[in-house]
C-alpha cells in the first residue's frame, strides 16, 4: 500500500473530492487522519466561499438551517462506523400503502446529501473497527454514490479511515470487493520538523513544540509492552491543553495533567524542561544575547529559543533583539537552533517575515533564509 506524509494526504483528498472517488486512509492511531481530513475539509470551504461546519458539533436548530440553506454551507460529515448499525446507514422501515411495501427512513445527514446545492465530505471514521454487516451496508454509498435508493448529490466527496492491525484494535477484514471500490493510502507519522509546522498553526503549547524539537522521539511513542500510557501526536495536543492555563512554575500540576495524557516517563522529561526557566536568567540573555555562547546544555539553549520565539510573538521583544540571539548561536556554529528559532517566529507571528524581507542585506539573513523561502 501507499505510503503517504500528512502534506500529501491532503493533496490525495483534495483530488480524490474534485473526482468524486472515494479514498481510505490507514494508519497507527493518534497521528492525525481525523484531523487530516477536517483540515482539507476548511480549506475547500474556504476557496467555495462557504461556511465550513462539522455536522457533528452543530445543535439540532443549526442543522435545520444548514438543511434549509445548502448552498451557504460545506459540510463534514463524521460517522464513526464502529458504532453504527447496519440499520444506521440504510435507514428504518416504514409499513405503507396499507402494509403492502416498505419505506425506509434514512438519517436527517443523508437528506442534506441528496439535496442539490448541499457539499461537504462524507468521512466514515474507524470504518474497520465496525462489524462487516455494517461495512457491507457503505457499499452503495462508497461506489454508487446511493443510500438507500437517493443519489447523493454530486457535490460530495467520500472517505474512510481505519487502523492498522498491529495496533492491536480489534480490526475486522474488509471484503476485498469493499476495498476495491476506493483508493487506499497509509498515513506515516509526521516528522518533528512537519509536526512542528502543524503545532504552530494550531496553537499548540510553544514549550511542548520547544521539547519536541530537542527530542525528536518523544513525538510518537507505542510500546504495547512497557504498561506505559502511549504517547502520540494527539497525546500532544491533549497535554497543551491541559496545561494552557496553568501556572508557568506549578510544577506538579502539571506533571500531573501530563502524565496522564501521555506516557509518563516522557511526561517528566518535559516537565524538567520547562523547569529550565529556574535555571537562567531570561531577562538577563535578552538584554545581553553573548551570554548564551556560554551556555553548554543543549537543553536550555532549546528552552531560551523557545522562549525568545514566544515573548517576540507576544510583543515583548523587538526582531532586533532575535536577529541579535540568531547571530549569538551562528557564531557558536548552532546552525539547528538559528533555523528553529526563525521557523518558531514566522509559525507564531505574522510580523516576522515581513522584517525578514526588510532585512535581506543582512550576511544572518543570507545564509538562513531557506528556511523561510
């Protein structure tokens, strides 16, 4: 099978959607194919000029509407097949015409697709965790675009996600003739260097992006056997959002918080991380950046990039000021730390490639600028 990065998933969804051909993604859980498919979703709503609206957090009133003005809206539609019945897809029967023919009742969501200005994606999630009967019943649905006897509109893009087997889910076989009628990739973990860019863009905590960038395997790690929670990219996002709010040196809240949203050996090392602003005087390497050619712990030279790229992005400090960092670590030959410290600017701040291109004449700016253009 295929394997795909997070960057071409998206650009698989977006051709499979203008085709109208169904994919599925497959992959280790807690990497992202939920979110994946979300994010493509927005984007395509955004460039239709239409509201993007995920059926699954909207109120009953606000799906009346969305029912009631299609041609306003780009719908997500996200069915976690698991826990459906076969009964859920198809619809209920209903006795007519005096008992002598059935009328089945299909779900208010598959209405809205049969209507002729309504768009929006069909995402059947966790669709081989769900018993074959109800894998069998997305048949029509995935190739002949029908559920139950009513086309779905033209507009509609259709796919699914599942787990992989050494994930140990509990997957069931699907028909080899189910697998046949859509494409099928295998999403890959994203690298440190892409997760980041993810992180930035969806506000994850700066002082998790921070960690991960100077352990880079701590991003993602599953060990079936160690009785340790797992730890992965939605574990990650899980930890920032415990943690956001909480006190910068109330330490064992949030060891606490991150330990149980992922593995806890992992969590400790992160919290010891953070704890590094106990060791160096912020104010102190702002107003002199020499300082940090002395530092030798890679560690704290990771933490004070992470927190000059957060007080800039804040408005706290001047790009002078990060310029003055950047050349402090080139001339200690810290090449990665210069390059993360730029790409965590431009990730949290508008401002900064707009000072970077005034800056094009600086000898710093010449050598690192790939890492922006």
């Amino acid at each position: 099978m295929k394997q795909v990065t997070h960057e071409e998933l998206r650009t698989n969804i977006r051709h499979h959607y203008d085709k109208k051909i169904a994919l599925f993604v497959y992959g280790r859980f807690g990497i992202g194919k939920s979110e994946t498919v979300q994010d493509v979703a927005m984007d395509i709503a955004q460039k239709k000029s239409r509201k993007f609206v995920n059926w699954n957090k909207i109120s009953e009133e606000e799906k009346k509407q969305v029912f009631e003005n299609p041609k306003d809206y780009f719908t997500l539609i996200d069915i976690r097949l698991s826990e459906y019945d076969s009964s859920d897809i198809k619809g209920l029967p209903l006795f007519k015409d005096g008992n002598k023919a059935i009328e089945f009742k299909v779900p208010f969501w598959a209405l809205l697709m049969t209507k002729a200005d309504s768009d929006g994606i069909l995402f059947f999630d966790e669709i081989n965790l769900a018993p074959p009967l109800v894998m069998s019943s997305c048949y029509k649905v995935i190739y002949d675009r029908v559920i139950n006897d009513m086309p779905i509109n033209s507009n509609w893009g259709v796919f699914g996600a599942g787990n992989l087997d050494e994930d140990r889910a509990y997957t069931n076989s699907m028909a080899p003739p189910l697998k046949d009628r859509a494409s099928e990739v295998e999403l890959v973990g994203a690298s440190s260097d892409k997760w980041t860019q993810w992180a930035m863009e969806h506000g994850v905590e700066p002082r998790i992006i921070g960690f991960i960038n100077f352990k880079n395997q701590a991003l993602y790690k599953v060990d079936f056997n160690d009785k340790q929670k797992f730890t992965t990219h939605r574990g990650w996002e899980r930890v920032s959002k415990l943690i956001k709010g909480v006190s910068e040196d109330d330490y064992e809240t949030m060891d606490l918080l991150s330990s149980s949203a992922i593995g806890e050996g992992i969590a400790k090392e992160f919290v010891a991380f953070c704890r590094i602003s106990q060791q160096i005087d912020m104010p102190g390497i702002i107003a002199n950046p020499e300082r940090i050619k002395a530092i030798e712990e890679l560690s704290v030279k990771w933490f004070i990039n992470t927190a000059i790229s957060e007080q800039y992005a804040n408005g706290k400090i001047k790009f002078e000021k990060v310029m003055a960092v950047s050349k402090a670590l080139d001339e200690i030959d810290n090449v990665e730390l210069v390059a993360y410290l730029w790409k965590m600017c431009n990730g949290m701040s508008k401002n900064f490639k707009k000072e970077f291109l005034k800056s094009v004449d600086d000898n710093l700016v010449k050598k690192y600028q790939k890492y922006l253009i």
